[in-house]
C-alpha cells in the first residue's frame, strides 16, 4: 500500500490531520499508521534517531548528549467508529470550516502538529507516538515506555498534545476504579428464606457511594480548582426474574485530587465498600499536581492563553512521576471526543501549530 504520507507538506496540518483520520489506527491496530509514520518521518528528518516499541514510535532530534531534550506525545489510536449521517466517521471530510472524523479531536489533530513541529525542530527533543490510550492503562504505550524504557522519555519538560482547544490544561485528578462483589444463594423468587440476596447485600455500599457522591473533596492550587467525583457506573447481577441472585458486582468510579496518593484513594473506596465480600482494584493511575514551573506556562500567559485545571486523567501524570513538568497541549475540543460527530474547527489547527512553534523557537 502507498504511504499516504510521504506527498504532504508537513506543515499543512489540516492535510496531514485529514491523512491520519483517514489511516485506521484502533487501539491495539495502530500497525499500519505507526509504519506509515516511521517511513515518513525518516524521510522528514533523516537526521533523526529513532526506536520503536510495537506500536510506539520515539523520535529523538539533535544531540542529547549535549543538551537534556525537550518531549512532546501524542497518542494514535482511536476508539471504535461510529455511524455518523449515515456513514462511518472514520473518513475526513471538511464541512463549514470545520474538519469531522474519528480522531480529529482526540487526538489526530495534535499528532499533525507534533509532526509539522518535528518537521523543522532544532532544539534537542523526543518525540513519542505512543499505542494504546483509549483502552485499559495495561495497554498504554507511555506507560510501558515509563515502567521498563524510561531514559527514552527523559527531558527538561514535556507537552501532551492532548485536546485542549488550544489552551493549557495543567495537572490532572487521580483516576481509579473498584468492583464491589456481594455473594448471596440462589433460591427461588417464591422461598427467599431458602437463599441470600445478593443484590440485597449491595444495599449499604450503594447508599453510602450515593452520599459519598454529594460531599467530594476540592483542592485549590494557584488559583486552579480541582474537584474529586465518585459514581457508581455499573452494577452487574440476577439470573432470571424468578431467581435470588446468588451474585452482585457494583463497580465504582473515583477521580480524586492530585494530592491524594492511589493508597490513600484505594483505601478511601475500599472503607466506603466495608461490607462487600471483595474488593478488587480495577486501575488505579496517580494524579499530577500543575507545573507552573514549566516554561510554557509563562510564554502562555504573556500570550493571554487560557490557563485551566486538567478535569480528568491524562498521561502528563506519568511525566509527574519522573519529575518531568508536563502540560497539557493540544488543539482538539475535549467536548467533541468519541462523539460520532466529532471535529475539529480548522483555524484551531493552525493557531494551536503556531503557537507552540513560537514557543519552542524561544527556547532555542
């Protein structure tokens, strides 16, 4: 197959975000994009050093040995496509200004401005196109990078060009799930006597995460808000309707604020599931505390760039556990993410490019 790369302009971010949209990168299938990109970028930067790690391509410039580098990320895959107007959304297409297809917001579209940035960077700097995102963290090719490579990814400071609709998303919540399982007896619906409910048994934990929800934690950094949620996003039990169910699952989402630790987070949820048989962690991902110290911060505000807390978790976490400060970066909208109309207003592309050129080209 034809590199669909290898004809662009680099720099022409809509043409390039419209050719990563249209090569199909799900999770666990970025083969394909990750190749395409590979071939490209050698071409782009021959001078280029580069290491890949199944799906996860890192791309390092310049003379690391000389000055510690700089690192931008993005992630290439996708989740599922969706119908959209009577067709997959998985093909770009450009209406009213506005660029749609899977991946234009979250997050194709900061790729195309990691590879225009990359295209004539001349700072020592990695770049990391990483696999595995938007599916369970075991996947996560950042993370993996982090757990067993993580000299790949040293530098001074980094950006996720996570969506962000061209603003600065600092820090992020800690993020963590639990499943509460209830045991009970089968009977017949006619004899409970004769068995345990086992739904019945979830009662307590489903009021207590119900009033839980209304009293979550805030934490105030600088001026940055950020607020700690628990809900309870599934319950799994029942046989038939003429059965006690003999088994329960209530699972139970906690965001929590970046300066509560994952210990202290699990042991929150596992106290508030006191009654329940089991308690098995799901994920449980550390948040990150804002990096006002990184350098952006500043050239943002001078910029008059909106400067907001991170409302979820993102992979700047990682960057926190290395001591790296990390920002959130990148021009997709948030609010258009998975949706099967999602896009990308195409102006966004090219202020969000410039304005992180302009920056890089300060810290020359």
């Amino acid at each position: 197959m034809t590199n669909p790369f290898l004809s662009l302009d680099p720099t022409n971010v809509l043409e390039v975000t419209k050719a990563l949209i249209n090569t199909e990168s799900l999770s666990r299938s970025e083969d394909a994009l990750c190749s395409a990109l590979h071939e490209w970028i050698a071409q782009l930067r021959p001078d280029a050093r580069m290491t890949r790690l199944s799906n996860t391509l890192i791309v390092h410039i310049g003379d690391h040995d000389a000055d510690f580098p700089v690192v931008l990320a993005g992630h290439l895959d996708t989740v599922p496509a969706a119908q959209y107007e009577g067709a997959l959304n998985n093909v770009a297409r450009v209406v009213d200004e506005k660029l749609f297809g899977l991946g234009s917001a979250d997050m194709k579209s900061g790729v195309a401005v990691m590879i225009a940035l990359l295209s004539d960077i001349s700072i020592a700097s990695t770049f990391v196109f990483y696999e595995a995102e938007e599916i369970a963290d075991k996947y996560n090719g950042l993370r993996l990078i982090v757990e067993q490579r993580p000299e790949l990814v040293a530098g001074k400071w980094a950006i996720l060009l996570e969506p962000t609709n061209g603003g600065l998303e600092m820090g992020c919540q800690g993020a963590l799930t639990v499943k509460a399982s209830f045991a009970g007896q089968r009977a017949h619906s006619a004899r409970p006597w004769m068995g345990v409910n086992a739904i019945h048994k979830s009662i307590q934990t489903l009021a207590g995460a119900i009033e839980a929800s209304t009293v979550q934690s805030e934490l105030e950094v600088e001026g940055l808000r950020y607020t700690s949620t628990l809900q309870i996003t599934m319950i799994e039990g029942g046989v038939a309707a003429n059965v006690i169910p003999d088994v329960c699952d209530v699972t139970i989402n906690h965001r929590y604020t970046p300066d509560v630790s994952p210990d202290e987070a699990e042991n929150y949820l596992r106290e508030l599931c006191s009654d329940a048989d089991e308690v098995t962690v799901g994920s449980n991902s550390a948040g990150a505390m804002p990096a006002f110290d990184h350098p952006l911060v500043a050239f943002a505000k001078e910029q008059g760039r909106e400067i907001v807390p991170k409302v979820a978790w993102t992979d700047v976490a990682r960057f926190y556990a290395l001591g790296i400060p990390a920002v959130n970066c990148g021009p997709g909208d948030a609010e258009l993410c998975h949706r099967a109309d999602e896009h990308i207003v195409i102006s966004k592309l090219d202020e969000t490019y410039k304005f992180l050129k302009s920056f890089i080209d300060t810290q020359k």
